[in-house]
C-alpha cells in the first residue's frame, strides 16, 4: 500500500471506492491496520474514498516535535494536492472532526460538504473528554475505562448484570491495543496527538462555514457529548444534526447513521 511525502512526513494512505470524493479522517489513535475500518462500511459502496494515517498514528511518520491541530489540516490539505484532488467531501470521526474543522477552516475552498461525527468544537462549545488527563493505563485498564464512557448505558449496573458481555469487550479492546504497539515511535506519536487535541477550540470561528455540514452522533456518548454536538449546530448556520442510537461508536451501533451520511454525501 502506498506512502508519499506530504510537508515533513511520510504519510500512509488507501483509496477504494467509486463514485463522490471523500476523505475520511480518523479519530484518536488511528490506524488503517485496525479493523474494520472505514472501506468495511456501507459508504465504501458509495464514495471513491481516500483514508490515511496521521502524523504520529498507525504506519505514517512520528517526528518528536510539537503538533498543532493547524498541522493535521494542513497535512490533509497537501494529502489532497498530492493526489490531486482540488476540492471533496471530508468526514471526520472524534478527533478526526476536530482535525475536518481546522481542515474547512483553513482550507474553505477544498471542502465541498463537510460531515462531523462524535466531535466537539473545544472552548466554549464544549471539548471532548480530556484524554491527556487519564493517568498511564494498561489496555485492560483503559477498556474498563472506555467502555462506559464511550456508551453511558454500559455503567456498572449494566456491567453486573452483563459480566461475560463486558469482559469480552475488554478482550476484544485489549487485541486491537497490540496492533504496531511496540513499533518506534508510537508512544511519542501518541502523546504528541493527544497534546495538539488538548489545544483545539473552533468555537468561535465556525460562523465563517459556508459549505454544507451534517453533524451526527450517539445519544449515549460520554466523550463528545450530545450538548457538544448542539454547540456545533447552533454555530454553524444551516447545519443539519442528528442523534443515533448509540454511544461514541454509534455508527457500528445503529444502521441508520451511515444512511443518513450516504443520503447527505449524495445530495
């Protein structure tokens, strides 16, 4: 699969797909190793999609040198010059959202229609969940911390009630935690995104969006809350919103939420 040289690093991508351009930004800690990835969802059948690595994650580069969210949006800015792409649609998962408003911030005219999952605004509109804060966990320890928060059904009356379910959660967390975890770099790439993600706040610079933007999300998401979500719309003039039946992963959760982004990409 193939790398290119994007500003001060070499980025990992895939391109898969027919139909509308999309490029797809991942959220906190992702890889295009992991799966399933965005080429298993039902937008495959839809978009010519194009998904990459960012700077610190997965097979890209990892430079121990401060990033900035102005970083991960210029970095898919010059990802679209290096495949010539003038102008597409971008979705943008979690920090992927933050990474996408940055992106049509700066770069307005590269964006046609904008799609903002399970993400936050930063400052007054409210910030995701501050990771950077977490204390050192080991996998285990982080997927017991995840689980609830990602979905606030999942609380410890549900985990009583549901132990061998929650467990294999856990598990299932815990093996994707190995993929490239010992490669150099990782670490450092890993705190460098969560210190840029600690600065984000586009709170009140999101009025200056002009193209179309559908902003959508799990009722029951305990990272990029519900009112964090209603922040973005009531700052971006037009925007539709949405709520689906899940938590931070609601878009594996309920079937419905890649229909509403394939209906909204299609328009």
């Amino acid at each position: 699969m193939p790398f290119i040289p994007v500003r001060d690093i070499e980025i990992y991508y895939e391109r898969r797909g027919s139909g509308p351009r999309l490029l797809y930004i991942s959220g906190t800690g992702g890889d295009l190793r992991c799966k399933p990835t965005i080429f298993d969802s039902p937008l495959a059948a839809h978009c010519d999609i194009l998904a990459y690595d960012q700077r610190g994650l997965g097979q890209s580069s990892c430079p121990d040198i401060p990033y900035t969210m102005a970083d991960y949006a210029d970095d898919g800015a010059a990802l679209l010059d290096a495949l010539g792409w003038q102008s597409c649609a971008v979705m943008g998962v979690s920090f992927g959202g933050m990474v996408a408003q940055e992106l049509a911030l700066r770069h307005p005219a590269r964006v046609e229609r904008l799609v903002l999952a399970c993400t936050s605004s930063g400052g007054a509109g409210g910030a995701s969940y501050p990771l950077h804060t977490l204390p050192p966990f080991s996998p285990a320890e982080k997927a017991r911390w995840n689980i609830p928060t990602a979905d606030t059904r999942l609380d410890a009356a549900w985990q009583a009630a549901h132990p061998a379910d929650f467990q294999a959660l856990i598990e299932l967390a815990v093996e994707g935690s190995k993929i490239g975890a010992d490669e150099p770099g990782r670490e450092i790439g890993a705190r460098r995104q969560l210190e840029a993600r600690a600065g984000h706040d586009t709170y009140y610079r999101l009025p200056t969006l002009r193209m179309p933007v559908y902003i959508c999300g799990g009722r029951y998401d305990g990272i990029a809350t519900p009112a964090n979500l209603e922040a973005l719309h009531m700052r971006i003039s037009g925007s539709r919103l949405e709520f689906f039946e899940g938590g931070h992963g609601f878009l594996m959760q309920d079937a419905r939420a890649y229909a509403g982004i394939v209906e909204f990409l299609s328009a």
